[in-house]
C-alpha cells in the first residue's frame, strides 16, 4: 500500500503540529520542518514523529526508523541530521525529494 500525503496534504485536522505553531501536512512538509525547526523543538518532538508517520502516513516501516533514530539522538541537532535522509528516501524514490535539504515549496 503507497504511503499516504507523501507530498499532497492530508486534511488540516490531521497536520503534525509543531510545537512552535508550524505545521506539516505532508511527508514534504515535515521533512522541511524539522530541518528548518529550531534544535529544542525538533528534539521536543522525538517521541512524536513516529506515531503521526505511523497512524497518519501510514507507513508503519518508516515510523519504526523514525523511531530507532529518536531514541539514540541526544540532541536537535543530530535527530535532524539522522531524520533527513530518512524522511527523504520516500521522497526521493517518489520522485520528489531534492537533495541537500529544504524543499522550496510552501503551503
């Protein structure tokens, strides 16, 4: 089953919400956000990712990866740096990922 809103938005009632009041509403838009996010918030989160790629995304895969790097980050910084390449490969083999980093497009 293709993973869902992997670059078109799910409903806003869906959207991962950030703790400082950015949202993502696809898999574009929250690799965009936690690489554009502060160190603090993208660690705030760790525990999170998982279940909104797990129950939202519905890709129970990749939510277990997300989850794997989470728990070993032990700082902002470096679960951005692990969570990139991650999130990106769907992307990617979407067709949509770019690489180096934020994708340019906007909500």
């Amino acid at each position: 089953m293709p993973m869902r809103f992997t670059t078109e938005p799910c409903p806003d009632e869906q959207a991962f919400r950030f703790q400082n009041g950015a949202r993502a509403h696809s898999l574009e838009e929250l690799r965009r956000n936690i690489l554009s996010a502060p160190p603090e918030v993208v660690l705030f989160h760790r525990e999170h990712y998982q279940h909104w790629v797990r129950d939202i995304l519905q890709d129970k895969p990749l939510a277990e990866r997300v989850q794997q790097e989470g728990q070993r980050a032990n700082s902002g910084e470096q679960l951005k740096r692990a969570l990139d390449p991650i999130l990106a490969q769907p992307l990617q083999q979407q067709g949509q990922g770019q690489s180096g980093g934020v994708f340019g497009r906007k909500r």
